[in-house]
C-alpha cells in the first residue's frame, strides 16, 4: 500500500501495510526508517489509535 490521507506513514516515498485489530508496518527508504506495530491483544471496534500515535511520533522525530 502507498501513503493515503488517513494513513499516511512518514511521506509520500512510504510503502506498508495495515493489518487486523489497527497493527501497521511500513518502510522509507528516503529516511532509512522501517516501522512495524503488532499489538498482543486486539482491542474490539472502533478506532483504534495506537499505531496512529506511534507512527504520528516517528514523523515528528524525522522533522
């Protein structure tokens, strides 16, 4: 998958992936940053905002 507006990684070099109960992965190689987010316990619907968070906190440290 490539960066979409919801879900959009560090930028627009960014490929990944998003999987069941809101883990994440992705890559890139602009920044040499790889990600990767699996939770031990999927927490029922809804928004789940972890790997958000996380991901939100990568793109701010590479600012």
């Amino acid at each position: 998958m490539l960066p979409t507006e919801s879900n959009p990684m560090i930028g627009p070099n960014s490929f990944g992936h998003t999987g069941r109960g809101g883990s994440l992965a992705f890559a890139d190689p602009e920044h040499g940053v790889a990600f990767a987010y699996a939770m031990n316990r999927v927490i029922g619907g809804g928004d789940d905002v972890r790997a958000a968070s996380l991901a939100e906190a990568v793109r701010r440290s590479l600012a």
